[in-house]
C-alpha cells in the first residue's frame, strides 16, 4: 500500500504565506487610508486581525523553537530583534487604531505600519528563517507547521467572538 504523502505545509513556509497576506493587506490599507471609509475601515479590521494571528503563532511556536536551536550569538540576536519588531508595530497598529476619521496622521502611519512591516519580513525571510532551515529539523518544521495551523484557528476563533 502507496505511503500517504503529508500535504501540510512546514512553520517557515506557512510564515511565507502569512507575509505575502499581510503585504497585500497593507498596501490595500496604504491605498484606502486617505479616503475614510467603510471599506478602509474593514481592510484595517483584517490587518490587526491577521497581525494578531500571525504574531502569536510566531511567539508561540516559532520563536521559542528557534531560540532553542540556535546557538550563535548573532542568530540569537535575530530572535531578540524580531520580538521588538513585533512590540514596535502593535505600538503603531494600536495608534491607527485609536485615530479618529479625518485626522492627517492616518494615511502617514498606515504608511509607516507598511514600513516596518515590510522590514521585519525581509529581517526574517533574509536573515531568521535561512538559520532555521539550517537550525531546526525538517520534521520538526512540519510539526510547528501542524501546530500554527491549529492555533491559527484557535486565534481567528478568539478574534471573531
């Protein structure tokens, strides 16, 4: 009998995926954020959604993992600057989110919430998740993938209610 071939996708490709969202969101944002609207509204609904979601399978599962692998210094490091990264944007999200329509400042830290977003990715994509490939076991990679899959649910599930 043919072995069953294991479609789930592995942490760091699932991590990919979450980018190329969050990139399309916030541009979507970027583009709307000078007309107040319904619309941009409900973009920026699912931008703090999906950068909830996103983080949290990140500090959750990911992050602890790579931390525990590596054992450079400046791989270490890359773990202790994401974690900012992170702290910095819901710093910036949270200010967006207590705008009110109308004021000046939206449309330029919508654009500033695309930067440092834009940034962190390529920090990871670049730099984090070459050292994880190297660093944490492909089958281990495919159960972290497994386990933000479920979480993912779980959060969305939160968010929803």
């Amino acid at each position: 009998m043919p072995q069953k071939r294991n479609n789930r996708k592995d942490a760091i490709s699932l991590l990919k995926e979450d980018h190329k969202v969050m990139q399309d969101l916030l541009q979507r944002l970027v583009d709307a954020s000078s007309r107040p609207s319904k619309s941009r509204d409900n973009i920026l609904s699912k931008v703090h959604d999906e950068l909830k979601t996103h983080e949290q399978v990140e500090q959750e599962i990911f992050y602890p993992a790579f931390k525990e692998a590596v054992q450079k210094k400046d791989d270490r490091q890359l773990f202790f600057e994401a974690r900012e990264e992170h702290h910095v944007v819901d710093v910036v999200l949270e200010e967006i989110n207590n705008l009110h329509d109308g004021e000046d400042s939206f449309s330029a830290k919508c654009r500033l919430l695309q930067e440092l977003v834009s940034h962190h990715i390529k920090e990871e994509e670049k730099g984090m998740f070459p050292v994880a490939r190297k660093s944490i076991e492909p089958k281990t990679l495919q159960e972290m993938g497994r386990q933000m899959e479920e979480r993912k649910l779980a959060i969305r599930s939160e968010l929803a209610s």
